[in-house]
C-alpha cells in the first residue's frame, strides 16, 4: 500500500511540472437565447489532437497544451460554428465563457463527430446518457413526454406493467436502483399509474442511467443509478409554457432575477414547475368502458429552483420540491404517499488551478401508507439528509476524481402481515464515504480503476468496494469495453421479491432481526452486497447505424427479504421455532445475467432505437431457487421518430414493446380451511371454514406474453421569434391488447393492464 502512495505521488508530481511548461484552456458554453448550458458540445483546438466535450453544467477544459497560437472551435447541431483566436503561453490557465447563437442550417456531422471522439476517450459501460430531446423521441402518453416511459426503452430495463409498475434494471429491484436529482436522494421518482415519473422533462438537462458497473462516484445501491440534473431558469427574459392534457394539465414559469449580459458580472435565475393529474375525474367522462367509477389515480408535483452563476462560470443552486400521490382500488385498498425536499448545490472554477469542484446538500422525506380492505393500516416513512463534496483534476485527456460523502436518515415501519402478526421497525442511521478514480487514456486504451470506502455507522460495519472499467479501441469504429467491482448498501424494502402485485412500497434500514446462518455458514454482515462483471463491444456501422452489445451478470451474494413466512414473535417462548417461521427478515442470495443488444440510427429527421434483451434472474432462499415475479426471458422495444414539412412542423412517433411471460405460483387445489378458535370443544363436523388454496412450486408458473403499440403525433404552429403552440394526439395500446395485470385465485376474474386510451393534448410555450 506504502509503494502505491509512493507511485501516485511520483505520478502527480510528474502532473503538474510537466502542466507548468504548458497551458491549459477550460470554461463554459452557453446557449446565447437562454445563457443555458450547452451540454455535450465539441470544443477543440483547429488542426490539433487536442479537445474534448462539454458536460452537463456547459464546462469543459483542454489541458496540458504545448505554448502558441490556435485557433479555439466549438461546433453543436443547430448552432453557428464559434471560431476564437488564443494565445497559450507556458503555466497559463485560460478561462472562456463562450455562448451559441441558433443556425438556420443544420450540420448532423458535426455532432457524429463530436460523439465518435468521445466513444474514445470515456468507458462508458453501462451507460445511458439521455436527453431531453430523446424523451420527447418516445410515443408521448396522455400528450406529455415523460421520463418513465423513455427509461422503459432502455436495454435491460422491466418494467412491471401500467398500474402501480416498477422499473427492475438488469435483475435489481427498485430499492437497489438509485435515483439522485441535482444529487438528492429520491426514494420514490414514479407516480402509481406508470406513464408518469415526478420529473418533468421540461425541466430536465440531462439524466445518466447507470444498469450496472458503475464506478467509484456511486455507491450506497448494488444494482443501478439514475443520475438527473435539472436546468436552471431562463437568465434572459420571463418565459414558460402552459399544457393541458386529458390526463394531466402543467405550468412552467422561468426567469432572471438578475439578467445576464455578457461582460458584466454574474446572473441569477429562477424556475417553478407545476403538474397536476385529473385522470380519475376525467376517465369517467373519456375513459367510461374502462370502468365507470373511472381510473383511481391522481397526483401532484411542485418543483422550484433558483440559480446564481458568476463571471467566471462557479454557480450556486437552490432547489426544493413536494410530489404527492393517490389511489383508491374500489373494495381494495387505499394508497397515499408524498415526499418533500429541499437542497443546494454548487460548481466551484477556481482561478489558479485546473480542478472542477462540486457539492451537494439536501434534506428529504418520503412517507406512505396503505389501507386494505381488512381495515388495518400499513405505514413507512423515511426522512434524512445526503451531501458530499467532489474534486475533479484534469490531467491531458485524464481525469483523476475524489470526494466525500455523508447520509443519515430515520425510517419508521408499522406493518401487519397477513396473519395480522404486527410488524414495526425505527431506526436512525449514518453512512459515511470517501472515493477516489483515475482515468488514463494510453493510446487505444482508455482504463479507469476507482476504489469506495463505506463506513455503515448504524451498522458498525466498513465496506472497501473496488471498482473498474476500461476500453480497447481496436479501430475507429470497433471498441472493446469491461466494467465490474464490488458494492454494497443498506437499505431494505418492505416488499418482497416474491410478490407478484405490491402496492405498499416502503424503506427500511438493515435489521438485526436476522437468521444466525444460512446455506450451512454463519451470518456475518448485515450489509446487502453484489458483484458485477460486464464486457461487450461498440460498432459504428455504415449509414449513420450504431451497435452496442453488452453480456453482464449481477452476482447477488447477500440479500434481506422481508419474510412473508413469518407466523411467530421473535422471543424466549418461541427460541425452539426456526428462524424462518420468527425472524422479520431471511437471507436470500441471487444470479441476474444476460445480453442486451442496441441498435440506433439518428440522422436528420429520422430516429431509430431497437433493443433486444435477453435475461435469466433467479433467487435462492436457502432451500429452493425460484424465479423472481419480474423475471422476463425476452423483452423488445422498437422507437421510431421522424420529422418532416417545411419547417419540420410535424412530428410522428411510435413504440412497440413485447415482452414474454413473467412467473407466477400456480393453483393447485383448494380444501376446506378450519379455525380451531374454540380449542378441543371445537365443533369440527358442524361448523364452516374458509376456502383454502394449495399452491403449487413457487412461480414454476408463466403468465400470457405482453406487447403493447403505442403512437403519437405532434403539429408545432411557430407564433412568434417566442412563441409556438404544439397539438399532441396519442393512442395508448392501440390495437386494445388484453395485457394481464392481476388474475383473483378464487374467482378466476381476470384484471387487465390498460387498454387502448386514445389523449388529446395542447401546450404553449412562450
């Protein structure tokens, strides 16, 4: 460990006496209209090897520049091409904020260059970058685009079905899927009808999803990151956009407070967006042969943020939001959850030293209850505090990053099984966590090796979790890629991988509350924990076709579940019961792997997105292997966008999904089910008792296939230099397939997911 130190230190050191014979040349890239952020555009050095792309907040840096006059190009579809003459001199670090005026004439090369180059120099295993223009790319649902449904195109990813669906990426379930917005914590991003996440892609500036691999600046989730940055308010005039839906109706107002001018010291802005949904008033009206009582669903999103940005490109944000949800099956169940929050955080440029620093602080709370038919409640709730502080180094075309992170949080679990046998849980807990990465690019090969220190204080446990990835650029169009390492977390759900409807979906910290032993060995970690190991390749084929392949497994090497089986309270009287039958949770372990295959095609006014999965998740509980209720063999998804008309008014869009069978516990038998409540006396031959079910193995079972045709079709009338009025017609499972959603064991009635839903929707944006 000494002689790595050592070696590092020999390393940097090297760094920055061979920086000081050089130069370095960073800074931000606007878009002029708004002062917005210009994400992913191409800025390089004309007639050198030297450049690269800007991120998420419009930053991006050259470094290690030999002294001399160039001439400084930042190229992006859309925009005029930026020529900048600069002097470098030895030792100097030049800042630049250069903005981007809109073009009449489109370049599409552009952009496939600026892609290709980074294709070279960044791993990106695993990844999904995504934005705002992709979303609006799928079938808009109701007449809005919506993060959900584009995050349901993404390879690997199941989604399990329309009412009450949850995203399971590449074998996780979603409390091993982490969501951060602007880096909050988010424990719940999609609303109960599952067209509709809480964020609204109007103000989104980009999202990075992350299906496994992911390095060293993630932790605290074992199977998945979604990544969301949100844009700041307009920092030249007051604009926004009014919409209404026969599913939902929003506003967005945004802003300066203070104008920004070029030349002149700093901005401000601000921005308030605002969703709310009518659906369970209007399907009585649109949606009548659905159900008369209409479709139960309704909910509401309130999200503000103000921005600070200074001269030179730091800024400063502050943000809060409140998302709340409601459903009532009729005769079922009644469920409600909301969740509040508010944050900061910061991108820091300092003036003398080629390093990018960022921080995060935010405070949420997420609460959910749920009331059944059987009249006893169901409740959780956690509320908490996440923050960290990130530095990243630019070294050439390397990149050397560390940070810390700190998490404290308090759960709150009341729960009554279905042997009404009460369940409850409180717990506080604090994470702590520091990181460090390096990214080398050594002629065709790019390798970054990162390593997570956890410290779970709740737990006394410290997890070391080592993490890697790196791509071989065997020519210019053909790339090898790897990706794995080791991650742990802590929190737990409270539904059960065995279930095959969940509607409560509530968070717990990890319990004691465990067996002593499992598979013969000894219990030793009250940690969740996973392996990753991902390898594939990425072809750039002719005509504009992209193909990226990539083969993974998830090794689930711990898991806690809650357990169903529970039928006794965990004490003294009790000592001589298996663990299996008393204990609030069990140990399972779990196999996730596959292949996806993308194939993408984007040029001009055409877009082409068709995936293919093909994934084998099983879990074992110490005595069997079973198939998990979200283990689906195949599933494929086909999106086609395409513009067209003189000023490419029109827009049409479609998505084919299908997918095969998910698993399920047949019904063998039923019998006759007898309570023995008066003792002995029981009178046995003359009294009635319940229906009782035989089950069959646990999910040995496969329901019917799944597909579902969705369409859109969108006319933009141009108003003004300003302004612009967008008419939206969709359908919704256009050929009325009767997809399964829930099937009653005892009366056979079958419940469908939903069917076709013709929406008709009108925005204005100004």
């Amino acid at each position: 460990m000494r002689n790595f130190f050592l070696l590092f230190f020999c390393f940097v050191s090297s760094a920055f006496i061979t920086s000081a014979q050089t130069g370095d040349i960073r800074g931000f890239v606007y878009e002029r209209e708004t002062s917005e952020p210009s994400i992913y555009t191409s800025v390089y050095l004309k007639g050198t090897t030297y450049g690269g792309q800007t991120n998420l907040d419009g930053f991006f840096t050259i470094t290690r520049v030999p002294p001399g006059e160039y001439t400084l190009m930042i190229t992006s579809v859309g925009y005029d091409t930026i020529r900048q003459p600069v002097s470098l001199k030895s030792g100097d670090i030049l800042t630049k904020k250069i903005y981007l005026e809109k073009s009449v004439i489109e370049f599409r090369e552009v952009q496939i260059s600026a892609e290709s180059q980074e294709k070279k120099t960044e791993v990106q295993v695993s990844v999904n970058k995504i934005t705002p223009k992709e979303i609006r790319q799928v079938p808009s649902i109701g007449g809005e685009p919506d993060l959900a449904q584009y995050l349901q195109v993404l390879p690997g990813v199941i989604t399990s079905g329309d009412q009450g669906g949850q995203l399971y990426i590449r074998g996780g379930t979603p409390i091993q899927n982490k969501v951060l917005l602007d880096g909050m914590v988010i424990y719940n991003p999609f609303h109960s009808i599952g067209f509709f996440s809480v964020f609204d892609p109007d103000i989104i500036r980009g999202v990075d999803v992350y299906t496994g691999g992911f390095n060293a600046d993630y932790g605290g989730r074992i199977s998945s990151i979604m990544d969301i940055t949100t844009r700041d308010g307009n920092k030249k005039r007051m604009s926004g956009k009014l919409s209404s839906t026969t599913f939902t109706s929003k506003i967005i107002f945004e802003g300066p407070l203070k104008k920004a001018n070029e030349g002149e010291e700093g901005s401000s802005s601000f921005i308030l967006a605002a969703k709310t949904s009518y659906l369970d008033k209007s399907s009585k009206t649109f949606y009548s042969y659905i159900d008369s009582a209409g479709l139960p669903y309704s909910f509401n999103d309130l999200y503000g943020k103000i921005s600070f940005n200074s001269s030179t490109g730091s800024k400063f944000n502050i943000f809060g939001f409140h998302f709340e949800d409601k459903v009532k099956y009729q005769h079922i169940a009644d469920l409600g959850w909301k969740t509040t929050g508010f944050g900061t955080n910061f991108v820091l440029v300092p003036n003398e030293t080629s390093v990018l620093i960022e921080g995060n602080f935010a405070y949420s709370k997420y609460s959910i209850g749920l009331t059944e038919a059987d009249a006893k409640p169901r409740a959780s709730d956690i509320s908490g505090f996440n923050g960290g502080l990130n530095f990243t180094y630019f070294i050439d075309k390397n990149e050397f990053k560390y940070g810390l992170e700190v998490l404290g949080f308090r759960t709150n679990y009341d729960f009554y099984n279905n042997i009404n046998l009460h369940l409850s849980q409180i717990e506080n807990t604090t994470e702590l966590a520091g990181y460090l990465k390096y990214k080398a690019v050594v002629s065709k090969l790019v390798i970054e090796p990162g390593f997570r220190f956890d410290y779970y204080a709740s737990l006394s446990e410290f997890s070391a979790e080592p993490r890697i990835g790196a791509k071989y650029n065997v020519s210019d169009k053909f790339r090898l890629k790897m990706a794995g390492g080791f991650y742990a977390q802590n929190l737990l759900s409270t539904s059960s991988d065995r279930d095959v409807v969940n509607l409560f979906y509530g968070f717990l910290s990890g319990s004691d509350n465990l067996p002593e032993t499992f598979n013969g060995g000894d219990i030793t970690s009250r940690l969740q924990t996973a392996k990753h190991a991902i390898a594939g390749f990425e072809l750039d084929l002719p005509h504009h076709l992209t193909l990226n392949v990539e083969a993974y497994i998830k090794d689930f090497t711990q898991l806690e579940v809650v357990n169903r089986d529970k039928i006794y309270d965990d004490n003294s009287l009790n000592s001589y019961k298996p663990d299996s039958l008393k204990k609030d949770f069990v140990i399972e372990t779990g196999i996730a792997k596959g292949v996806d295959f993308l194939l993408k095609y984007d040029y001009r006014r055409l877009y082409l997105w068709f995936v293919y999965s093909l994934g084998f998740v099983n879990r074992f509980d110490g005595s069997k292997t079973y198939e998990p209720s979200f283990d689906r063999r195949h599933n494929v998804n086909l999106v086609a966008a395409y513009t067209f008309g003189k000023k490419q008014e029109w827009e049409v869009n479609a998505r084919l999904n299908f997918g095969s069978p998910f698993p399920f516990t047949q019904t063998q038998g039923f019998y006759e089910q007898l309570n023995f409540n008066a003792g002995i006396p029981a009178d046995i031959l003359h009294q009635n008792g319940q229906e009782g079910i035989i089950y069959g193995p646990l999910n040995s079972g496969r329901m019917s296939y799944f597909h579902r045709l969705d369409i859109s079709a969108k006319r933009t009338f141009h108003l003004s230099k300003n302004s612009e009025l967008a008419v939206t017609a969709s359908v919704t499972n256009v050929y009325d397939r009767k997809n399964i959603f829930y099937v009653n064991r005892v009366t056979g009635d079958r419940i469908y997911q939903l069917p076709v839903l013709p929406s008709l929707g009108i925005s204005w944006t100004f």
